[in-house]
C-alpha cells in the first residue's frame, strides 16, 4: 500500500511538472500553486491528448472570404470599317447653277465604212450562226454545221473537215460543202477514198448535187477499188488517169441526166484523193473537176500541187486592167465544173514529214492569196506529230478578212 501511495504521489509531481504546476509552495522561481479543487469540465485521457495537440499546433490564418472576380472594363466602340459602296453612288448636292452660253451640239461621227454588203455579216460577229431552215418532209436533208473525221492506216494519219462558212451562218443558208471518207476492203490491200464536192450558190438544191456527187463516185471508187489499188502499187498512171476519169464521167452524166437543163450550172465541184492504206506505197493519187485546191507542206514551205490546165487563157478585165483564168467555154474554175471543164489528175510520192492537204476553194482562195494566213497554218501543222481532231478543225477555220465560203480540209500526215 505504501508502495502505491508513493508511486502515485510521484505521478502527481510529473502532471505537476508538465502543465506548468511548482513541485510545492518552495519551488524556486515560481508562484504558490493551488489545487482550485473538483471542477465540471471533462478530463478524460483523450480530453487531455486534444488539449495538449492543440497547444503545441501552429495557429492558422484566417481564410479570408472569396472576393467576386473584378469587371472587366468594357471595350469602346472601334470605328467601323469602312466598305466599297456596289450600289449606284447618292448624288451630290446640287449646287447653284450659274448662268452659262449654250454648247452647240457635237456632231456625231458617220460609221466607218466596212467593205462588205449589207447582206454580209460585220466582222466581229460570232462564230456559230442561224440554223438553215428545216421541211418537216425531208429531215434526212438536213446538212450539220460542220462535219469531222479522222484516222490512221499504216504511215499516214487522216484528219478532215468542213465547216459553214460565215456567210451562210449569217443568212442561215445550208453548208453547200460536202465531205466522204470511206474505205474499201481491208488490211494492206485497203483503199482509203476522199471526197470533196462544193455545189454552186446559183441553186437551192446545191448541197444535194454535192452530196450526190460525193455519193456517186464513192459508189463507182468502190466497186472497182481492187483494180484501182492494184494500179496504184504498181505505179501505172496511164491506166488510172483513164479509169478514174471514165468513173468521173459517169458519175457527173448520171447527175446531170436527172437534173433539167437548167439545172446543169448547178453542177458541183468534185476533188478527190486515193490512199493505199499499204505501208509500203507511198503513192498518193489525186483526180477531179472544178475549182478547189491541193498543196504539200514539206520543210514548213507551202507547195502548190495544182494539176497544169493546157486549155485555160488569161482573158483580159474591164478595160485591160487585168484579168483571170478562164476555159474556152468563157468560165472561170471558181464558177464551177461545166462539159468543158477539164478532167483533173496528178500523183504525188509522199516522203516522211509531208503534209498533204485536199480543200475546198473556200481555203484555197485565202491560202493563196494571203500569206499571213498561209504561213500561220504552216506554223501550226509543221509539229513532229500530227493534231488532233479539233486542233485541226480550229486551225482550219481560222478567220480571214473578206474570206467568207465554206471551208473543206483534208490533211494526211506522213510518218
């Protein structure tokens, strides 16, 4: 007992000790310290743990309350834009007017005169035109603005087309120009046939006479293609030249027979070309009647391969002031073939790099006569490689001043 009584008092001296209590009423350096007695406060062990771990913890600041976010201050209004006005712009003020001498009116200029009748068309009028007028009756009739072909046999490269002249797009006239390309038989043994035929502006039905006369030489050519083609290998010019113009004979007195007297003027040009699609021949064979042109284009020079006409004489003008071509029967090639128009023939050795070209007098007048015209067209089919289609049909009807026909074309390239 008295052990515990010891041991308790020296309990009571720690506790005395740690809460700051003087060992006793002697204690150097400190106040007399009395036991206040029972108190109502709780003192348990975990009462005293909190008390001790909150004297011994860092005091903390006070949290200060949240503040609202500050306003921004409003942007002041920037200065508008100013914008291209694409309305009709307001009118000024009017401003006082003062009195002034009357302006003589300007006299207004006279148009310039432009060369061309009044039934022609102006020169910067558009391509296309009016369409020829139609009969519900005969729509198989109808003639296409222009026509295009093409193709490739062998060496050679074909390209061809007929286009309405300016003229007759702006009456609305029908293209009086026609064009055939056929070929009969196949392989080596091959003949390529192309026809031109131009009907004379004299007569309504023109374009039928020239689509006829393509038709019927077509037909004659055809049948007799393996003796024709067999000549041509063999480079027998006396007896083609006889053949071919006893098929064009034919062929013209079967259209002049169905036709009137009257209507024989109306009779069309015919110019075509013989090509084997045989590599190995070279030998272009060109024949017919009327006016119409062919050249070759070698080292980018033209050359005119326009067949001599023995009996046409230079017929002097009005009052001696010049002249032009004309046959014993008093007619001019660029009036068309008549019974006494002479019978057309030549062949032509084609090397690599040639350009044979068969048209149409409404080309072969500005290819003669202007040389601008002539040296642009040289320009653009002298290239290593042929055009293509429409390249060629854009070459071929370019515009020439005064130049108003229908134009037909017919280019084979050489390789």
């Amino acid at each position: 007992m008295n052990q515990q009584g010891a041991g308790c008092g020296q309990e009571d001296d720690w506790w005395r000790q740690l809460y700051g209590e003087g060992g006793g009423d002697d204690a150097p350096g400190r106040a007399a310290v009395r036991d206040a007695g029972p108190s109502d406060a709780p003192d348990t062990l975990d009462d005293r743990v909190a008390s001790a771990l909150r004297a011994v913890a860092t005091p903390r600041r006070p949290t200060p309350a949240p503040q609202p976010p500050p306003a921004r201050p409003r942007p002041s209004p920037s200065a508008p834009i100013p914008l291209q006005a694409t309305g009709p712009r307001p009118a000024s003020p009017a401003r006082p007017a003062t009195p002034s001498a009357p302006e003589a009116p300007r006299a207004t200029p006279a148009p310039a005169p432009t060369g061309l009748p009044a039934d022609r068309p102006p020169p910067s009028e558009p391509e296309l035109g009016t369409l020829p007028a139609a009969d519900p009756a005969a729509l198989d009739e109808l003639v296409p603005d222009t026509a295009l072909d093409g193709a490739r046999y062998g060496s050679l490269t074909l390209l061809a087309a007929s286009r309405r002249g300016d003229l007759a797009r702006h009456r609305g006239d029908v293209r009086r120009d026609a064009l055939l390309t056929a070929r009969f038989g196949a392989g080596r043994h091959a003949l390529i046939l192309v026809a031109v035929a131009t009907g004379q502006p004299a007569g309504e039905g023109a374009h039928r006479a020239a689509h006829e006369a393509c038709a019927r030489i077509g037909s004659a050519v055809g049948r007799s293609y393996t003796r024709l083609a067999e000549d041509i290998r063999t480079d027998h010019r006396s007896a083609l030249k006889s053949g071919l113009q006893r098929l064009t004979d034919r062929s013209y007195g079967r259209l002049r027979g169905k036709s009137d007297a009257v209507a024989e003027r109306y009779t069309p040009a015919l110019r075509c070309l013989l090509l084997p699609a045989d590599p190995d021949c070279r030998t272009r064979v060109f024949f017919g009647i009327g006016a119409g042109g062919l050249f070759r284009l070698r080292d980018g020079a033209w050359e005119d391969l326009e067949p001599a006409v023995p009996d046409l004489t230079v017929h002097g003008g009005a009052e001696g002031t010049g002249g032009r071509l004309r046959s014993a029967s008093g007619r001019s090639p660029a009036d068309g073939p008549d019974r006494s128009d002479p019978f057309l023939f030549r062949t032509a050795f084609a090397r690599p790099g040639d350009t044979l070209l068969l048209c149409s007098a409404g080309l072969a007048e500005p290819l003669q006569q202007e040389p601008a015209f002539a040296a642009r067209l040289a320009g653009q089919w002298s290239a290593a490689e042929p055009p293509g289609l429409v390249a060629f049909l854009a070459a071929a009807q370019l515009r020439v001043a005064g130049h108003l026909k229908d134009r037909t074309a017919v280019g084979v390239w050489e390789a």
